[in-house]
C-alpha cells in the first residue's frame, strides 16, 4: 500500500509496511509537473506479465513490487489489490509509470490533478 501527498510542487509517494521490503523503496517524490495523469485502468493491470524485475517481487495473483521493465517503460509497482490501483503516467522522469495501490483511488486522482 502506498500513501500519497503533496508537500510544495511535489507528490511524495510513501510505501507503507511491508510493501518496502518487498518494493525496495520507501519513498518516490515526483515533481508536480512530470505528472501528465492519474487514473484506474482495471484492463492495464490484467495478465500476469509485468515486466523484467530489476529489483522486485513478484507472485502472480499475489503481488507485484518494485522496479519493472516492460514495452521500454520503467514501471514502478506496488500491488497487492487490483482494484485500490492508480496508474499515473509521468514525463520527464526516472520512471515512465507508477502502479500503485491506495486507499482511496477517487482521492489520490483528484489529489494529483493539474490545477
């Protein structure tokens, strides 16, 4: 699970419990403005192909964490529940995408909004 907020022109991706040890990361800040969009995409999340681990974890139907490489994409992962998943597309940026799990998905992608 990860928690999400804004401090100043950044978003501060917390990975929570666990999910650090099985992601290997604690903490992603992202500037505001490499956030081209968040959204819940059940479609994008299915299969059981998510790419080269490099680090991770990954146990199909399970879980899936950490840095992954898939379609020249760096994906950064943290799933246990499909459907608490927020993808948010990013430019500019050490990764091309954050999966995430949340809480409250409707929050986070009003949270990360353009204003």
């Amino acid at each position: 699970m990860v928690e999400v907020s804004k401090e100043g022109d950044s978003a501060v991706f917390n990975v929570k419990g666990l999910h650090k040890l099985w992601a290997f990361k604690s903490q992603i800040q992202i500037p505001l403005a490499h956030i081209r969009g968040a959204r819940q995409d059940a479609e994008a999340l299915k299969g059981w192909w998510k790419g080269f681990r490099a680090p991770g974890t990954h146990v199909p139907g399970l879980i899936t964490a950490g840095t992954f490489y898939q379609d020249d994409k760096r994906i950064f992962w943290d799933v246990h529940n499909s459907e608490n998943a927020v993808i948010i597309d990013l430019v500019h940026d050490e990764y091309n995408q954050l999966i995430v799990e949340v809480e409250d998905p409707a929050a986070v992608i009003a949270l990360l909004e353009r204003e």
